[in-house]
C-alpha cells in the first residue's frame, strides 16, 4: 500500500507522525510520502520536511509567499497524478490541502482521498462544506460538534476526538506546579515569535517594580527561535536571569507555571490539558485581523471558549495585547478565586475532546477506505 500525507506546520507534524505510527504498526512495509515536518520525516523518510518554510500566517504573509506555495502545489498533484498512490491523507493546513484535494480529485479520481483534523470552515465559510464532500471521501473530525455538519453534506465523517489528549497525558507531570512561576508563549513560528515576544520582554520590564516576585520563563521550539528570544531579551535590556529562555520545554514549563500568557493555536489547548490557567494572546497584520473579523462567524478565537460556547479564557488580541492588560489578567489567574473557575471550567470544556485514541481510530478509519 502507497499513501502520500501532507501536513504543513508544526502542529500538524506532530499529529502527522502520530497517525503514521499507527498505520505502520497496523500495515507493516506500507510506503508513505508527501509532505510535513521533523516527525513525520522521522517515521517516514519519504516525506519532505518543509514546515519551517510553510508555517506562514496570516493572509498578507501567505500573499507573499504565493508563489512559493502555487509552485509546491503544482508539483505536489503532478506526483500524486504520476504515482497514482492508494490513498492522500490530508492533515489540517486547509489553504493548502483543500486545493490539492480539489486537483487530485479532478486529475486522479481513483486515489482515495481522507483529511485528518477537518478545516474549520464552519467558524468562516460554512459554504466550503458541501464542496468538501465533493472532493473527499473521508473526513476525521477532532470537535465533536463538527460531526454532523459534515455528515449533513453527505460525507462520511469519523469523530475520532483530538490527538493532543494521548499526546498530553503522555507527557503530564503532576505535583511540580510553582507558585509565582509565570510562563510565557510567544508562538512555534518565527514570524509569531517576532509579533509577540517584543511585548512579554515589556511586561517582564513592566513587572520589576509591580510584580517583583514573579519569575518569567519561556521555551523556542529549535535553536533559531530561542536565539532570536536571547536577541529581543538583550535589546529590550533583560538580563538572562529576568527571563528565562529555553529550548524545547514548553511542555514542562506548563506543568510548572502558576499561570501563562499563550499565543493563539494549538498551545492553547495544551495548556488546558495541562491544566494551566492561561490568557490567550494574538497580533497579526492589522489587514489580516480586519479581513478575519469579517469572515468569522464566531464569537472566539480560542478552541477553549468555542468548545464549552462561553469565555473561560480571556482573549487579549492586537490593541488588547498589551503590557497592562496581560498584567491584569495574570493577577487574576494567580488569585484563589478566579484560578479555580478558570481551573473548573477548562476541565469541562476539554472533556468534550474525548477521552484517547485518536491517532488510532484514525488509522482504522483510514484502512478501511481500502
């Protein structure tokens, strides 16, 4: 058996290669190709690593870069016309794997094609689902409520609940939470990192006479981002000490934070399976931002909020994001009162993810196609 996967950021590698390890411990000696990152390549050397340079957000960043991407989606549907593989599994990276779907479905009708953490279009383009099921022949929901909106278009649809579940009990530690610890994430991506981190070494500055006794830390996802953190931290006159900078322990830094600033996406919902209580942060190109407002048709940007449909956790976006605001927000995370409604509130949103298993139920439902 042949399948191409295509992933196209960090989040999606790391579900990527989840979902790889499974199909190769159900199908031993199956071919897997395509596209993705570290992890997937890992597991499959085949599939090319190119999510540094794909992980671009924001749609005047990706506007730049569009030839870029127009390039590697002609190449990538001529492989696929020219391999005729069993199947393409697309993982999340909608802008990108929605196209490629609609080509390969036009100039390769016999691969079957699946997509692993469905696109959320039904927050901005509700009208993209009937299209979708044109096109695919299995989506692989991680929300519940997402189910029956793509089962009404006529496609068949598997909840198969949220891979960070397996991957965050995995990692949880307990009992090494520290009080007054403030942990800081500014993003996975340099462009993200750039935006954000600017305004957390304002914070810790602002924080020497107001808060002196939190203690900051932080973590880059590869030497190049923590390098760059060092750079901003020295510019804004932080010594190493006022901030602590590490690299790839951001999973341990959110079991030991009292309390967190995190950059919208994916992070977000590890910290509430972390059981972190955390403000959400987000800045992009004021362009970008006001196109996004009009097209969403929601009320929040965090999967927290959305899943319960109510605020849990504060959301602090571009003019919000700012050095008195975030000061307010951590004082009431660290306070009693509020941190246990956030604490209470966040564990029932997440319970709604499912309970496990989801890489592997999504191998399942894949073989099954065949």
């Amino acid at each position: 058996m042949k399948l191409f996967v295509v992933a196209g950021e960090k989040s999606g590698d790391k579900q990527g290669a989840l979902l790889i390890r499974e199909l190769q411990a159900r199908c031993p000696g199956i071919e897997i190709k395509g596209l993705g990152g570290s992890a997937m390549h890992a597991l499959a050397p085949a599939v090319e690593d190119w999510a540094e340079k794909a992980g671009v957000v924001g749609l005047v960043d990706v506007l730049r870069h569009i030839g870029f991407f127009a390039k590697r989606l002609r190449e990538m549907t001529e492989r696929i016309v020219t391999e005729q593989p069993d199947g393409l599994i697309l993982i999340d990276y909608p802008g990108f794997n929605q196209r490629l779907a609609e080509r390969v479905r036009r100039r390769a009708p016999g691969v079957k094609i699946a997509y692993f953490i469905a696109p959320m279009v039904w927050a901005w383009h509700q009208g993209r689902i009937p299209k979708l099921a044109a096109v695919l022949d299995l989506m692989l929901c991680t929300f519940p409520f997402e189910k029956p909106l793509f089962e009404a278009a006529g496609l068949r649809t598997e909840f198969v609940g949220h891979p960070l579940v397996d991957d965050i009990l995995a990692k949880r530690r307990t009992g090494v939470r520290q009080p007054n610890l403030i942990g800081l994430f500014p993003g996975s991506r340099r462009r993200e990192v750039e935006r954000h981190f600017p305004i957390f070494c304002e914070l810790v500055k602002a924080c020497r006479r107001r808060h002196p006794e939190w203690r900051f830390k932080t973590s880059g996802s590869n030497p190049r981002l923590v390098a760059t953190m060092q750079r901003m931290a020295a510019a804004a006159g932080l010594a190493p000490e006022e901030v602590n900078i590490t690299l790839g322990l951001y999973h341990d830094l959110m079991d030991e934070a009292e309390a967190a600033l995190v950059t919208s996406g994916t992070a977000t919902l590890e910290s509430a399976l972390h059981e972190l209580p955390f403000g959400l942060v987000y800045r992009v190109n004021p362009l970008t931002f006001a196109i996004g407002r009009r097209l969403v048709k929601i009320q929040w940007l965090g999967m927290v909020n959305i899943l319960i449909n109510r605020s849990i956790t504060t959301e602090l976006l571009q003019g919000d994001f700012c050095v008195d605001k975030c000061i307010a927000e951590l004082e009431r995370l660290t306070s009693p009162e509020p941190r246990a409604q956030v604490l209470a509130d966040m564990r029932e949103s997440v319970s709604l993810l499912g309970h496990g298993g989801a890489a592997a139920k999504a191998a399942e439902a894949v073989l099954s196609l065949f």
